[in-house]
C-alpha cells in the first residue's frame, strides 16, 4: 500500500514516459507543480521501495514492479473517469478532479465491482487506455489531426489534453469521440484548419486545438 502521495509520483512518471518520454526530476516537478527539492525526496524514497531507478543527472525509469503499480493506479482513474460519465451523468470535462481523489481508494473488490457494472471498458471518455487488472496497457499510436493532410477523411478517437475548458470548448463545436471529419483546406499562415462532420458543413479549428486531437483514419 503507498500514500496517496506516492501513488501520484508513480502515474506522473508513468504517462510522462508515454506522452514525452522525458522522465527527469524537472520534467516530473513541472508536471506536478511541486518543488525539486520535494520530488528528488520522493524519488529517493521510490528507489528505496525497488520501484523507481534513480541515478544522479539521469532520466528516471520505473521499475518493473513500478509499472505495473503505476499502471494500476491509472486504472483506477480511467474506471471512475468511465464510470461517471456512463452511470451518473457527468460531462467528459467534469471527471478527472474526482477521479484524482477516488484513485486512491485502497479497495480492489470496489473497482472490480466499477468494472463489472461498465462491463469491462478498454477505454476511458477521453480515448486513452484503461490498464487491465495485471497493469498492461495496450498504447494504440493515433495520429494528431494538426498531422493529417488536406481532403483526409478522419474519426475523431482520443484527446491528448483533459482539461476543462478544452473540453467544454469540443462541446460547444459538437466534437465528441467517433466524429468522422472531412479536412477541407489548411491554412498555410497558422495552420488552422476548415472542416466538415455532421451538422457542421465548416468549422474552423484552431491549430492548437488540432494539436490536441487524436484521429483515426476512417
């Protein structure tokens, strides 16, 4: 069992390797907005628990117990994530602050039940991956709809970026998971780009925001 505390260094470090690949103790105090002091303290108590490889100046690397602890904490997230917007209502921009404290439950039988009810869900409501219940994650490698080339017929699958006000900005354009888009032209100043789905014949999206979808090809 670790601390809540503990529990966050692990899933940082964890989606750190995954998005960036960069997993120094810079990279990991950014993203959680705590001190370099504070986080080389923790990292070292890490090590000392045989989940963490620390050396000095070097990037961090989880070990293998490490990973596997980490990926069952993002599991725990990714189910509440699912089961708050499937059985209770909420909107996909409203779920990750209460999945930030109902991770750190220590009830495995509670989470299993959460799995049940949902019937098994491989993804979370923002596309990204739900661990199974021996912390293997099956990474699927979706390309950024700022990549893709002019007349591409995409599905919209996955956000690189959780945030509210990202979030309730899709919900204002009617940009959910499984919006096929039809890119009609790119502009070559910003690279902002015209598209096309249902009930909207053209929609200018920011680059920015391009950036921050993730597409399949249909």
């Amino acid at each position: 069992m670790y601390s809540p505390a503990e529990e966050n260094y692990l899933k940082a470090l964890l989606l750190l390797s995954e998005e960036t690949g960069e997993t120094g103790v810079n990279e990991l105090s950014k993203r959680l907005a705590i001190k370099m002091p504070t986080v080389n303290s923790m990292i070292k108590r890490l090590a000392e628990k045989k989940l963490v490889h620390y050396e000095s100046y070097q990037p961090l690397q989880l070990t293998a117990k490490g990973k596997i602890e980490a990926a069952l904490i993002l599991r725990k997230h990714r189910l509440t994530e699912m089961y708050l917007v499937e059985k209770m209502g909420f909107g996909w921009e409203e779920v990750h602050e209460i999945a930030e404290q109902v991770e750190h439950i220590q009830s495995p039988r509670f989470f299993e039940k959460m799995d049940e009810i949902l019937n098994h869900p491989t993804i979370d409501p923002h596309g990204s991956p739900i661990p199974d219940t021996e912390g293997k994650i099956s990474w699927t490698r979706y390309e950024k709809l700022s990549d893709c080339s002019n007349g591409a017929v995409v599905t919209f699958v996955a956000v690189t970026n959780s945030v509210a006000d990202f979030l309730l900005y899709l919900n204002d354009k009617d940009l959910k998971l499984g919006t096929k888009l039809t890119i009609k032209a790119i502009e070559s100043y910003d690279k902002s780009m015209i598209v096309s789905y249902i009930g909207h014949p053209s929609e200018t999206l920011s680059s920015i925001v391009c950036e921050k979808m993730l597409v399949s090809g249909s």
